[in-house]
C-alpha cells in the first residue's frame, strides 16, 4: 500500500486505530458521535513493574443546540488497546 492510499484511509474512519462511538442523550434523544484514537487519546496506567498494564479514556459529550446536557463516557481497554469496560453517564450507547 502506497503512501498516499494510507494517507486518504487515515481520512477515510478505516484506520484500526480509531474508534467511533455513538450515544443518545436521556435528556432530548439527540444522537452523538465520538471518536477515539487508540494511539493518542489513551491514558496508559503501569503495572507494578512499569510496563503499560491497560489504558484508559474518559470523553465528555455536549449536543449542539436544543440541549447543553454533558454526556461522560469512560473506556477502558487491555495492554493490547482492546476495549474491555465501558461506562456511560447522561446518556445510552447505541449502535452505529
């Protein structure tokens, strides 16, 4: 694969680097999207011995407009950046 096809994909949302997220506000139903980077966003938490153990990201979701509701999403993921918990406060995960 040659630069620029990686380059246009990194635009594309095809990069296994990225997730998207999508929730509903309880408050007036509008739908939410939110994207995480597995490379930048994650906060790394150490293991005893200080190896990257897991990592963690907490992403705050305001809607535009009707309603200024704050939606708190937390994420944990394993050593290998695989999603394992995720928390929602404000709102409801829904499928993309």
């Amino acid at each position: 694969m040659g630069f620029l096809e990686k380059f246009i994909k990194s635009f594309s949302g095809e990069t296994p680097m990225v997730q998207t997220l999508s929730v509903k506000c309880n408050r007036c139903g509008e739908i939410l999207a939110a994207r995480v980077n597995l490379a930048n966003d994650l906060s790394v938490e150490y293991s005893p011995s200080g190896s990257p153990q897991s990592y963690s990201c907490r992403k705050v979701l305001q809607g535009g407009g009707r309603c200024f509701q704050s939606i708190e999403v937390l994420l944990k993921y394993d050593s290998r950046r695989a999603l394992q918990e995720k928390e929602i406060h404000g709102g409801k995960f829904v499928e993309a």
